[in-house]
C-alpha cells in the first residue's frame, strides 16, 4: 500500500468512526461507506493524488468515470454523497482546509416508484404460506410456518427486513400487543401488531417446541454467525414462494411487501404521518412517496372503469 493510500485510510476511518459513533450508522451502512471510499481511494492514488489534496475538477473527473462505466445514476450519486460527506466530515474537523466537493452536483435523477402488490397479490401470498404448512415432514412443516410467521409480521408491522430477522423471541409474548423496535439511527418506535400476526407467531413457537428446536433469543433463530436468520435467506424463500403463488418472483421481495403494508394503509385513509411513524423514516418526505403510487392508481381506476373513458369527449355546448 502507498503512502497516499495510507494516509487515506487513516482519514476514512476517522468518517466512519464517527459515523457510527455519532450517527448510529448501522454495519450495512459502514461496510457500503467503506467500499465506495476505498474505491475513490484507489482512484485518486492511481492519477498520483490522494484524498487530502484531490481538488474538484478530480472529484468531477471521477464521477464522470463512473458513469462512462456503466453505473447506474443512483449509483453514482450513492458514491458522491459518501464523498460529499467525508469532505464535509475532514473540514469541520480542520483535516482539509476546503471542501472540494461542495459545490459539485450530482447526477438529475428520476425519482422512481416503490413496487407494490396489490392486496389481491398480498392475499395469494399469505394463502400459499399458509397451505404450505399442512403438508410435509415435521422439518418442512416448521420451514414453511416460519415462512408464513415472517410474512404475516411483515405485512402486519412493515418493518424493515433487517428489523423483521433479528426480532427478539420476547416479540411473541402471549400478552404482546406492540413491538419496540430500534430502527435506523438508533431510533425506536411502537408498532402495533393484529391478531393475524400474533397467531402466526404462536402457530410457529408451538411448532417450534414440538421439533424440540431449543431456545434461542431470537425469534428466528439460525445457526449463522448472526445467530439469527439472514435477510438473504428470507428473501430467496420469499421468491420461491411468489412463484408457488403464481407471482413473478422478480416482483416480491421482503422490502416490496413493506411497500405494500405502506401503500394500503393509506389507500385505506390512513393519515401520512402516522405511516411515516409506523415505517419510522426521520422525514415525511420519503413517506410521501407512497402518496404518488396512490395517484397513478386513481389514474389507472379512472382510465380502465369510467364509463366515459374510453369515449371522445362531449364539445362544449
């Protein structure tokens, strides 16, 4: 390793020190930080700079690389705001003298809309986890409870599936009507659980004692090194079972179903800020988001049902 790239590894460590100290950064977080830095990094040392003296036009000619590589926008703007935001940390902290990277701005992109499943698909969904339980050796049947559990909590509470995996196994108290949850940052939240989920959860803990599967802490418990089941894990179950369902698998996902949890509620009156709550995003704006789903949807009604829509329009009389 060179020394430039020494030096720039002291630095990117101090950024993801306080990150995580400061700001509650989860290992997710830090572990995407640390590789889009190191490959700024390793960038920088090739042309014979280093983050501690790269100036703009550097920062520019970087991002610019990126995209003739073929990453994505959002990729690319994942890369500047880690960027972005290393130089802000080096600056308040008097490492940099300037802030190169200020006055960049990042790629023009589309806000995309979230995939949603209809509460029709939802319902095929919880329906084929649901007949998978009956049948089956004592192993697949637990297999496939658990499958049903995961899906019913999630659909329920539309919490995060990094949330969701690492519940703890006091989530299924018989008496539990909320789930204390530490999101992102730190923050906790209430969110309430109804009766479709509570019965999953003591439908998979009863199966879970007739296999003698043991005590664990968690509630989904695994033999990896997390100790608890992995989001990757759930989520290829989760496709095999949309395809089960008659889905296309490449529509499901644990974080499509925390869409649709979002999407129906308020496509049912519920008010934006208690679904921002309920998500626990830090700002309403990423919760309404949901709000223009709703309004291609109300177009989509009125184009396919009004019995007007299909005709000319009546001239003015």
């Amino acid at each position: 390793m060179s020394r430039r790239a020494k030096s720039d590894q002291v630095y990117v460590d101090l950024f993801l020190e306080m990150l995580a100290a400061e700001r509650g950064a989860s290992k997710n977080t830090l572990s995407a930080y640390a590789r889009d830095l190191a490959n700024f990094s390793a960038e920088l040392d090739a042309s014979g700079s280093a983050i501690s003296d790269a100036t703009s036009d550097q920062l520019r000619a970087y991002l610019a690389g990126l995209a003739k590589r073929g990453l994505a926008t959002a990729s690319v703007a994942r890369h500047l705001s880690a960027i972005r935001q290393l130089y802000r940390f080096l600056y308040t902290e008097g490492h940099r003298s300037d802030d190169p990277a200020a006055a960049i701005e990042g790629p023009k992109r589309g806000r995309a809309l979230p995939k949603v499943l209809s509460i029709a698909e939802v319902d095929r969904l919880l329906q084929q986890a649901h007949a998978a339980r009956k049948t089956g050796s004592l192993s697949e049947r637990l297999r496939a409870t658990r499958l049903a559990c995961l899906l019913e909590v999630l659909y329920a509470t539309g919490l995060r599936v990094s949330e969701l995996v690492a519940l703890p196994d006091s989530a299924a108290r018989r008496d539990q009507r909320m789930l204390d949850i530490r999101g992102k940052g730190g923050r906790e939240r209430l969110v309430p659980l109804n009766n479709a989920a509570k019965r999953a959860m003591s439908d998979y803990l009863a199966l879970r004692e007739e296999a003698k599967a043991g005590r664990s802490k968690w509630l989904f418990p695994s033999f990896g090194e997390a100790g608890h089941l992995t989001r990757q894990h759930f989520a290829r179950e989760l496709k095999s079972l949309a395809g089960a369902a008659g889905l296309k698998s490449a529509r499901v996902s644990p974080h499509v179903l925390r869409h649709a949890f979002a999407s129906h509620l308020l496509q049912n009156g519920a008010d934006l800020r208690v679904v921002q709550t309920l998500l626990g995003h830090a700002d309403i704006s990423t919760t309404q988001i949901y709000t223009h789903v709703l309004a291609e949807r109300l177009k989509s009604l009125v184009r396919d049902l009004h019995p007007l829509a299909e005709k000319q329009k009546f001239p003015h009389s």
